[in-house]
C-alpha cells in the first residue's frame, strides 16, 4: 500500500488518524466493503481508533478518527465524542482564517506520554466522582458534570486536588474503569485539574459552535464574535497547559500571537492534540495585516517554522479513487 499525506507527521494534528482511516477506506474499498454516510463514517473511524489503541498502544479518544472519516472542507465537525454522535458542521465564517503553526517539539500520544498520565487522571476523577455522588448519574464528565456545581464542589473544598495511585486502588479497588490506560501506584495524579479540563473544554467548544454558527451566513465574521471566540481558545490553552499538557515552545507561539492582539486582526490561539509540542492553531482575519502579523510571529519565534492553512473532504466525503495500471505494450 502507498499512502501520500499532507498531514505533518508527530505534530499534533492527528497524522496517525489520517493514515489509519486512508488506509483502512482504501482497503474497505478493495473488499467491496460500505462505510457510507454518517453511519459507515463513524464505524469506519471507531474500527481506526481500535487500531490506534490495541495496536499503537496510543490511548486517544475518537475525534481524530471521526474528522478525518466524517469531516468536510471549510467546516468544522460538532462532535459529542460520548456516543460518537455528529451533531453537524458549523462553515468557517467569511472573513476569518485559521493557521497550524509547527512548534517544532515533536508530539507524541503514545501509552507514556503525559497525555496518557492526564487521561488517567480524568478517568480517575470521573470515577471519584460517580462513587461519592450517585444520584448524579455521572456517566461521561463532560456531558454528566454541570460546570457550575464543579466549580462550588471546587470552591467548597469537595473535592481531592490529588490522588496518589496507591491510594485510589485502596478506596476504588476496581479501578478508573479505563480500558487504555493503567494507574501506576507510584504516581501521584492531579485528578482535579485534569478532570475539570474535559468538562470546561465541552463548555467552551459548545460556546464556539454557538457564536460561529449565528454568523455563518453573515457576509463576515464581526470583531466581537471573532473576538469571544479567540478568548476561548486562550483559555483552552491555559487549560491545557495546567493539565502539564503544554510546553514552552508552543506556550512562546501563544503569547507571541496575542502580543499581536485583534488590532492586527489575531484574535486567538491554542495548542492542538494531544499538547507536549506539536502545532499550535490560530484565528485571525483573512487580511494581509494578519498575514504579516502571522509571518513576524514566525521570523520571532526562530528556526522558521512550518505553517499551513486550509482543509480538506474526509474520507466519506471525499469518496475514492480507483487507478487502473495498464500493461505496457
């Protein structure tokens, strides 16, 4: 099989997914075997993400797998990653352009990296959370936990900031209920942070998917939405990086970016994937202003880096192609 990508490998915006869908539709298509529509797309990615776990040992959820299958070009997929539900796809306003930004910092999502540390963790606090309040039917934290009585829990100091391993197996003897991801009874895991971040995230990005699809038809992206916006992809960032998922490489692209701030027509900025490195994506108007911002934030930055812009179909959307090589005469 030969695969051609224009994903950066190790970076951050989910290359191994690209792959693992290209391949398994290209290897679908020779078994005479459907993964049409919204259905066959998300089985399609559910098998991808099977794959990246069982055989990659890569403890990642779903998402990489259902945009690089489910996605469209110039829109972004609304994803409730719970139940692998598509809850649409909201067009990238007019007016608006997004960047990918190379930190340079290889990023990786394997079984040790600190991304499989801050998922245990959340796992974790998920099931700390189930046992000690169960008439809240807490199934999923982002979709189960309100962000408001987490907050007051948090304030009212209710809840542990820190378990140690050991020290759950002893209270939770069954475990985080993760099948990815194992505690080490060595490590100490900072539950609350890394637990609070997936049921901030799912505010934020419902919040995005509100503000972008009220303009959607609107001839241009205005400053206050634009605006509202890049604050939640800073926070997203902020966020991360508590998690201990970020690094100075992409912490320095951040903060070079908002420097720039909106009068430049930079408007937010945020690590990508899995953190530790990779890319780090930014909003800013389509104007040349904002371009040059981008290029001085480059020339800043040093070792120039690698930028990218637009998007393409995914898998179902883009359909396939069959090449027929005829034998020479």
């Amino acid at each position: 099989m030969f695969v051609r990508s224009a994903v950066p490998e190790g970076k951050g915006v989910s290359s191994s997914a690209a792959c693992e869908v290209a391949s398994m539709r290209a290897l679908a298509v020779l078994a005479n075997v459907p993964f049409d529509g919204d259905e066959g797309g998300a089985e399609l990615a559910a098998l991808c993400q099977l794959c990246e776990n069982a055989v990659a040992g890569a403890p990642c959820g779903i998402m990489d797998q259902m945009t690089a299958s489910l996605g469209r070009e110039s829109r972004l997929l609304a994803l409730l990653c719970s139940n692998n539900a598509v809850l649409g796809h909201v067009r990238i306003p007019r007016g608006c352009k997004l960047w990918g930004i190379d930190s340079g910092v290889r990023h990786s999502n394997d079984g040790e990296s600190d991304y499989g540390r801050v998922r245990c963790a959340a796992f974790m606090f998920r099931e700390h959370l189930k046992q000690t309040w169960p008439e809240k039917g807490i199934d999923h934290l982002a979709t189960s936990v309100d962000p408001r009585w987490l907050e007051v829990m948090s304030l009212n100091g209710a809840l542990p900031k820190r378990l140690s391993g050991e020290n759950f197996l002893v209270m939770y003897p069954e475990g985080h209920g993760d099948d990815v991801t194992s505690i080490d009874e060595r490590v100490t895991y900072d539950v609350a942070v890394c637990g609070s971040h997936p049921v901030m995230e799912h505010r934020r990005v419902t919040l995005i998917r509100d503000w972008l699809a009220e303009v959607a038809d609107d001839d241009a992206i205005s400053e206050l939405v634009a605006t509202q916006v890049g604050n939640y992809m800073y926070q997203s960032h902020e966020s991360y990086g508590a998690c201990g998922l970020g690094s100075d490489a992409t912490d320095k692209l951040v903060r070079l970016l908002e420097e720039r701030g909106r009068d430049r027509g930079v408007f937010g900025a945020k690590i990508t994937g899995g953190g530790s490195g990779g890319v780090v994506c930014a909003l800013t108007a389509d104007t040349d202003d904002a371009e040059r911002a981008v290029a001085e934030v480059c020339d800043e930055y040093g070792g120039k880096p690698a930028v990218f812009v637009g998007s393409s179909p995914g898998a179902v959307s883009f359909g396939h192609l069959s090449v027929v090589i005829k034998p020479s005469d």
